[in-house]
C-alpha cells in the first residue's frame, strides 16, 4: 500500500516507536534538552546511561490526526495497551479513535506476534515500502512543540506536564496544519462504517497474548495474569511530592525554610530561565513550604492553569508557614513584616489567576483581604479592585470604595472613578476625566484600540508615560467596553483639553511654556500640591530673570537690551522675550546654585523642586519644544539635585552647628589662614580633604571636623570657607555657601 491508494480517514494508520534525539529525564525526573542528537536507538537504548524519551505514535495516513504517548527508556509500555488506548473512543483524546483497516508497522518494531494480534482484532497489518511516508515529520513535531510548550511555555520541566499540556500540543500541531485543522479533515472523511469500535480491552490484549516475538526491547502486553485495564493507562509520572502532597504529611522547619528561600534568591537573579527554574526546585526540595519558590515558578509560567495551581500551592504554604495566630496578630500592616511577602505575593498570584479567568467575585474577595492583611496597598491591589467593582457595577460598593481612594490623583485611579461617574451622570464626571488625561493622555489611543496593547506588559512603568497607559489599559479595557458611550465620550474629552492646554510651537515664550505647564498640572492635582508647583516655578523664573542674561549672545543681548531700555518696569522680561532654549542650562543653575544659596528652604521644598523640574523636562520633551539632549540633562540634575540637596543641607546643618560651639584656642598669633571656594576631593574618619587653586597653583589642604562630618560630606561638593592652620592642623572657622 502507498500514499495513493488511500482516499479516506482511518483506512491505514502508521505505528511508530522511536527514542528522542533530544529529550531525557535527570535523576531527579527533570525534562532537560540537549542540543547534541543522541545517537541511541530502540535496539540499544537499555544500556543508555541517560533515560530518553520514547515517543509511541498512531498516525492516520490520510489526514494527519495522530495520537501521540511519551514513555522513556526505562519505563517502556506494552504496544498492545498503547494501540487500545490510541482506537478506543473512551479517552480524553477524543480527537482520535477507532480500528484502522490497515496498520503500517516499521520492520525495527515488527514481531509476529504483533502481526498475528492485530488479524485476530481486525486489522490488516503491514510493513510500509519505500514509496510509503515515514512519518517523520510528526516525531520532529513533537521535539519542537515539546520545547515550546514545555521548556519555554511551562515552568514545570517534568514528564507529567506532557499529559497537562497534551491539548496545547496537538492544537499546535494539528490545528495550524498547512492544510488546515487534520482533525476536522479526519472527521469530514471516514468512510462509511468508520470509526470502527474496538473490541473490550480483555479481548483486545488476549489476542496478543502470547509469547512469540523477536523483538525483545518493546513488550507487547502486561503480565499473563493482567485481567483488567491497567490503571495508569497512558502511562504518566506524576509532578514531584512537594507540590501535590498534602501539607499534613509534611514537617514543618523554619530553619530549612530559610535556606531554601536562600536558594530560591538564585532563581530571581536568573528570571524566566531554565537555570532558574532549577534553582526554584531545589529550594522546594529542601523546604516544601517555600512559597516564594512557588510564586516565582507562577510569574514565569505562561499557562493560566499552571499559574493558577502554583499560585494556589503557594497560598497554602504560605498561611500554613505563618500560622492562623501570626495572621490574626499582625493584620493591618503585614508588608512591614519580611515573613509575610511570599504570603502576599501569592495571594496576588491568586486573585490574577482568578481574575483573568473572568473569576471576578473570587478575585475580588482575594483583593480585599489583601487589603485587609496590608492597608498601606504597597502592591496597588485597590486599582484591581475598583476595576472589578467597575465591571460587576457594584454601584453602592463603588461610593464606598471612592470615598476612601478618590482623594489619589493617579492614573488608575482617575480613570476608573470618571468611567464610574460617567456612568452615574454625575456633574463632576468631566472635572475628573480631565483630571485623568491630565495624568496620562496616553490612556484613550489604548482603550479604543488605536495603538495596541503589547502581549508582552512593561515590567515597569512612569507617570504619565504610555508604559502606564498600556498597564492600565490592559486591566481596564473590558470594563470601558461594558460602558456604552464612554469611548466617544473620552476622545470628546481629548481633544477638548489638548485645545485648552496645547499652545502653539511656533514663537512660543518662556513664560507662556511655564503658563502652559502649570495649567496642565492643575488638572490632575490637589489643590495644595499644586501651590507648591507653583511656587516652585515661580522662584525658577526668578531664577531665569536673574542670571539667564550671561547666556545669550551679542545679538540676543541688544535685544533684550533694547526691550530693558524701553520696559524696565517689566515683570519677567526675560521669560517674556526667549523662548525654550534657555529651559535647560537656567534649571541647573536653579538647582545646583538658586535654589541651595538663594533661598532659605527647607527639604521638603527641595525634594518639590527637583520633582517640578524633572517633570518640567518630560513635558517639554514630549511636545517638542527641547531636544533629548536638554531633556536628559534636565533630567539628570533632577536627580542629582534630589539626592544631593538634602544631603547638603544636612551637612551644613551639622557644620553650623559645629562652628557654633568650635573654640580656636590653639591658634597662632600669625597662622595661616585661607578664605576660598573649596572642591572636596577626599572623605576620611574626621578628616575632610579640600583642593583650591591660587596665584601659586594648586593647595590641598586636611582639615579636621568631628567624625559625624566626615561621614555627611561627599566628594565633590563645592564649599566657601574660611580655614586656619593651628598647631594640631587646618580647621574650619567660618562657612559660607555649600553646595553639590
């Protein structure tokens, strides 16, 4: 028999039994690939060191359906039970069954007795020729689709995830055929009388019995004395005991816990890798209660099902690892406890898995207790949970839930309370949604489907960035769809406010940019943040009035000379007269020299300041009216100026203090003193080092300050001082500006 003679589904079906050129199992029963083929084949694979792979496979030659059932070198199954499991109708397979007319059996798996048992059960056996396909191009199938569904898909790298993930497999091989779904054509051509039942399993497997044969590497039944259907039947290994045995069997140690959440911290150095996830089962091998292991295996798995039962496994763990009466105790700020986040991150785990399940009522509960255990919401549980009020439309849950949150003016949250107050028609819904695009004007080109949501999220994202847009959007979208009317009514709103707060590019001043800002900011914060804002931007300008004028050049000096001449009595001339150029390089000098010795601050207005300028920066950046050069320096001394002005302050606070209480009785009557700007150049326990320059050339000098100086001071800072060389060495006697 060839290809050309078979017209219809299960008029011949191939057997094929051949070892994996890839796959093994470890010692430990891990699913490992090698990329060198293996070179064993059926006649010698017992004396294999490793345990391979075995593929049995029953292909239908006219459609392609296959079934398909994985054993390894050491645990063979009989090709009887392996034929009656592939025709019989009774199986979660259902794709495939029924008695072929014939069967095609390579010569390296043929036996007599095979033969002779499938004439008694009604089909015709037969050794394929040359002109017969060898069916190939399944076993390749397989390999790959075993490393993409299992290796790289599962996190579980273990032979029974080929049973969890058999359906994924055949999907992938027999739905996206080039000829279209082969099981749909298996099913649209049987021949009439087709498929065939096959006969009771006793008869099935008593028709083999017997004990001719000439291949002795593949048995062909169970024992003579087998009577009924094997129990395990396909053959599968179960996952490994420390995610399916129940936690009553299992002991308890806290010492053990902690090792093994030391070696799950590999596994988070490696991320999704076949590395890590190794590392991850050798801290649940050393401690079964390791839900951390648990909850890194879920957030790499690229199954639903899987997350869910990970995540589940590590929720049990987790409580039972705390305890009933830990809980009781410390709820209501468990995520300062270290102990608890494994906890927490698998009950977020959970309620995802719930949640993308459309499990709504069982995630929101989840939600809630989080919130309940942590109400400081380090994890942002509150957006999902007023998203999922959103869609079950607990109108009257909804009032509670923003009257306790609605004061946060994020993205997540503005959005979702104006989609509320649309729905509700409120008068306020408008003021909100404005509010909202305010925060992200990203957020409507993803809920409408003008730009689409990545499969892959941003592992982290930025206010007002469309990373955030894309984070919210894919949790919100389905909830805005549920919404009649609320797309229009968001792109409506859009455009209106980028009409009221968009100024033109062209000829656009300082001032007008600053005017631009402020209006926007405004929009989306409380009333109190916003002075601050403001008083920022308005010690900027004072800023950029005062020293912006050594920037310009000869001829943008006559012209401001000339506006000064004819306008002195002009309030921000300079802002009114220049344009964004000069944003950059004013609001370093606002940061690093302005805002440090101009103005008698307090941290607080500090730390707004670089707030301020930083978001300034992406602001002008993103409507095009600074380069990227600009932008990252802003950017930058943003940064810097957050982490260093504090810091200063700190430093001449404690200095001051010193100097208050310093007494100089060891001076000279003719010591030498400076009186300089100096640069740190070097920190020692109670020694500061300071480098200036004279006529002369370089000075370095050693001052000794008290030991909590020292450890204040940085490298690098600027300080203007006056210093005296006494007898026991150089000492600050009186300090004028300090600065980064």
């Amino acid at each position: 028999m060839n290809k050309n003679d078979i017209t219809f589904s299960n008029q011949a079906h191939q057997l094929m039994v051949t070892v994996s050129r890839h796959f093994y199992l470890t010692a430990k029963g891990i699913l490992t690939y090698q990329e060198k083929p293996n070179t064993v084949t059926l006649k010698n694979c017992r004396g294999s060191k490793k345990e391979l792979l075995v593929y049995h496979v029953v292909i239908d030659r006219f459609s392609g359906n296959f079934i398909f059932q994985v054993v390894t070198t050491r645990q063979m199954f009989p090709l009887a039970e392996f034929l009656y499991h592939a025709w019989q109708s009774d199986k979660a397979e259902a794709h495939f069954w029924g008695l072929p007319d014939n069967l095609a059996i390579p010569k390296a798996i043929s036996s007599p007795a095979l033969f002779e048992g499938l004439k008694k059960v009604g089909v015709a056996p037969f050794n394929p020729t040359v002109g017969f396909s060898s069916g190939g191009h399944v076993i390749k199938a397989l390999e790959e689709h075993l490393w993409s569904q299992i290796l790289y898909r599962s996190t579980l790298h273990f032979k029974a995830s080929i049973e969890l993930h058999k359906a994924n497999i055949y999907d992938s091989i027999l739905g996206l055929s080039a000829h279209g779904d082969c099981r749909k054509i298996w099913q649209d051509n049987l021949h009439s009388g087709h498929p065939k039942k096959v006969p009771a399993y006793k008869a099935f497997v008593s028709a083999f019995s017997t004990e001719e044969t000439s291949n002795d590497q593949l048995p062909l039944t169970l024992a003579k004395d087998s009577s009924s259907r094997a129990a395990s039947i396909p053959p599968s290994a179960e996952l490994p005991q420390y995610l399916t045995v129940p936690l009553q069997n299992l002991q308890f140690s806290e010492v053990l816990m902690e090792e093994a959440n030391l070696i799950n911290d590999q596994a988070w150095e490696e991320g999704g890798t076949i590395k890590g996830h190794k590392a991850a089962y050798r801290a649940l091998e050393h401690s079964p209660y390791c839900a951390d292991a648990l909850n890194y295996l879920s957030l790499y798995s690229k199954y639903d099902e899987e997350k869910c039962l990970l995540s589940k496994r590590a929720v049990l763990v987790g409580k039972a690892a705390l305890g009933d009466l830990f809980i009781k105790k410390n709820t209501g700020h468990f995520w300062m406890i270290l102990e608890t986040r494994p906890y927490m991150r698998a009950l977020l785990g959970l309620a995802d898995c719930h949640r993308n399940q459309n499990e709504y009522a069982q995630a929101l509960e989840i939600y809630r207790e989080m919130l309940k255990l942590n109400p400081s919401d380090n994890q942002g549980v509150r957006y999902a949970i007023g998203d999922l009020l959103l869609l079950l439309d607990r109108r009257a849950e909804l009032e509670q839930f923003f009257k306790e949150h609605g004061e946060e003016e994020s993205c997540f949250m503005l959005y979702n309370q104006a989609l509320y107050l649309f729905r509700t028609d409120s008068d306020n819904a408008q003021k909100i949604l404005h509010k909202a695009i305010a925060a992200n004007k990203h957020v409507c080109s993803y809920l409408s489907g003008e730009k689409y949501i990545p499969y892959h999220l941003p592992k982290h994202y930025s206010w007002g960035e469309p990373s955030e847009a894309i984070c919210y959007a894919a949790e919100a979208k389905k909830t805005w769809e549920k919404s009649p009317g609320a797309f229009e009514w968001l792109k409506n709103n859009l455009l209106a406010f980028e009409k009221k707060v968009m100024v033109a590019t062209t000829n656009i001043t300082i001032e007008q940019l600053l005017q631009a800002f402020l209006a926007e900011q405004a929009m989306r914060l409380a009333k109190s943040t916003y002075n601050q804002y403001e008083n920022v931007i308005e010690f900027f300008k004072t800023c950029i009035e005062s020293y912006s004028y050594n920037y310009l050049n000869g001829e943008e000096k006559k012209l401001f000379d000339q506006h000064y001449s004819e306008n002195s009595d002009q309030e921000n001339l300079f802002c009114n007269l220049f344009g964004p150029e000069y944003v950059a390089e004013s609001a370093v000098e606002f940061l690093s020299y302005f805002l440090p010795n101009k103005i008698i601050c307090g941290k607080n207005l500090q730390k707004t300041s670089a707030t301020v300028i930083k978001k300034l920066g992406r602001w002008l950046f993103n409507r095009g009216y600074i380069n990227q050069d600009d932008f990252e320096l802003m950017t930058e001394e943003a940064v810097k100026a957050a982490q260093e002005l504090p810091a200063v302050d700190d430093f001449a606070e404690a200095l001051f203090d010193y100097l208050a209480m310093s007494d100089l009785d060891d001076t000279e009557e003719e010591a030498e003193d400076l009186d300089d700007v100096f640069e740190v150049v070097a920190v020692k326990p109670g020694k500061i080092v300071l480098e200036t320059y004279s006529a002369e050339g370089r000075i370095e000098i050693e001052v000794t300050v008290p030991q909590k100086l020292s450890i204040l001071c940085k490298v690098g800072w600027l300080m203007n001082l006056f210093v005296v060389k006494t007898k026991n060495g150089w000492k600050i006697v009186e300090a004028g500006r300090i600065g980064y």
